[in-house]
C-alpha cells in the first residue's frame, strides 16, 4: 500500500518526521509530495526543500520524494498511491483537514484521506513557528533536522 503526503515542508519540522515514519509503518511506502505554490512566497526554493527531506529521511527505505504543481488528487493519481495522508495538531487543523479532505473526494472518488495525530510533544510545530522562533535567535534544533536548522540559522543570520 502507498501513501501520499503531501505539503509545502517549508521547512521540514519533527512533526512531519513522526507522520513520515510512522506512515511507513502504517502502510509499507510513503511519497513525500512537496508543493510548488506560485501563489505563495516559499521560504526555501522547492529544490531546496526537497533535500532537506532526503538529508532527513535517508535512513528510511520506505520514502520516495516528489514535486507537485496543482491539485493534490492529480498528484495521487500521477503516483498510483492508494491514500492520502494528512497530519492533524490540534482540533483547529481538524476542521481544515476535514474541508480539504471532501474536496479532494469530491474531485476523484478513488483516493481515501488518512488524519494521524502528531505526537503530543510535536503538536506545538508548525513551520510558521519554527520559522518565527529561527528569526528571533531562539533555539530549534528540538524542532527541526540539523540540515533545515542550519539552513534556517543561516538564512536568518543576515
């Protein structure tokens, strides 16, 4: 069985990490689909984010990594995957997850959409913090891969 995980992973977080691994115990393959989103200013060009994740998950046979334009369903389609896999934080994210959930089965019946619970000490990651932690100075290797806290250390340095 193969799972699609899609996101913008900018940056990459333990959060994402935890879903990632025990995704692959769940069920056998993920594909981490990292989104090029033309309408939003990324953090880190999509190149960028891509080998942050392969740094961070190359120990993990399971993964395969690729990138996506558009709508999430033409991705799973374009990968074969039998789900997609969506990480949920809090019961904000639940509501979110739920609305994109039914649109994507709107758009193509063929693909489930599977919430995880994050662990409960990464429930309080998100990108958005991790990014406004790094420009302040703050420590965040708790939060992020070596590879994504130096490139955040460093892009912040200036």
């Amino acid at each position: 069985m193969k799972a699609l995980y899609p996101g913008s992973f900018d940056p990459l977080t333990f959060g994402h990490l935890d879903l990632i691994k025990r995704g692959c115990n769940l069920f056998g393959e993920v594909i981490i689909a990292v989104l090029e989103n033309p309408a939003k200013k990324a953090t880190f060009p999509l190149s960028r984010r891509m080998e942050q994740i392969s740094d961070a998950t190359k120990d993990i046979a399971e993964v395969r990594i690729v990138s996506f334009e558009g709508l999430t369903v033409n991705c799973a389609k374009e990968n074969n995957v039998d789900l997609i896999l969506r990480g949920l934080r809090a019961m904000s994210d639940f509501e979110y997850e739920l609305q994109i959930a039914h649109t994507n089965r709107s758009l193509n019946k063929d693909f489930e959409t599977i919430f995880l619970a994050t662990e409960t000490h990464h429930s309080f990651l998100s990108s958005s913090v991790v990014k406004e932690v790094a420009m302040f100075g703050g420590k965040i290797n708790h939060m992020v891969p070596k590879l994504v806290a130096d490139d955040l250390k460093r892009l912040y340095k200036k």
